[in-house]
C-alpha cells in the first residue's frame, strides 16, 4: 500500500518547485542600473528545482517516483534555502 511521504516531525510533505531564471540590466554611462531589462536568451531560461518540503519545519526531502509513478521519498536534502534555526551543516 502507498505511504504519503511525510517529515520526520510528522506533517505531511509538499510537492515543491522552484524556478530560477537571470535577469540582465545594462549599467548606464552614470553608473547606474539601465530600467529596461535585456532580452532573455536561452541560457537564461528558467532552471527548475524539485523536492519535497515540509511546511512546517522547512526540511527538504529528495523524492523518486516508484515503478507506479507515485512519489516517494528518497532522503533528506542537507541544507536549506531559506534561513532557518535547523539548517543542517555538511558534514566532510
Ligand atoms: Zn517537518
């Protein structure tokens, strides 16, 4: 039977995605930001992220899918974007 992945505190995870993408300004002969941004090319599209994340805690998890598509959890992602009072250390 399929478990729903959830956190180690016991919440249940989201499904979490997030975009990057670079936006370019030229510098004007003053020095400052030019307003108008520069034309996207293709190496600044977006670049996307996926993981589970726990809404409460704000742990990140790394996640599969099983042989019937179904997401399932795979481990903890060390570290997190956002600033947080249990940000893991990487460990050498
Ligand atoms: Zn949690």
């Amino acid at each position: 039977m399929y478990q729903k992945p959830n956190c180690e505190c016991g919440s249940d995870l989201v499904f979490t995605q997030e975009y990057f993408y670079r936006e370019q300004f030229k510098i004007s002969n003053e020095g400052h930001r030019v307003e108008k941004r520069l034309r996207k090319t293709v190496e600044d599209k977006y670049i996307l992220e996926e993981y589970l994340r726990c809404p409460d805690c704000t742990t990140r998890y790394e996640f599969d899918y099983d042989n019937q598509g179904r997401i399932v959890l795979v481990g903890e992602i060390i570290g997190h974007l956002n600033g947080s009072d249990n940000v893991n250390t990487v460990k050498t």
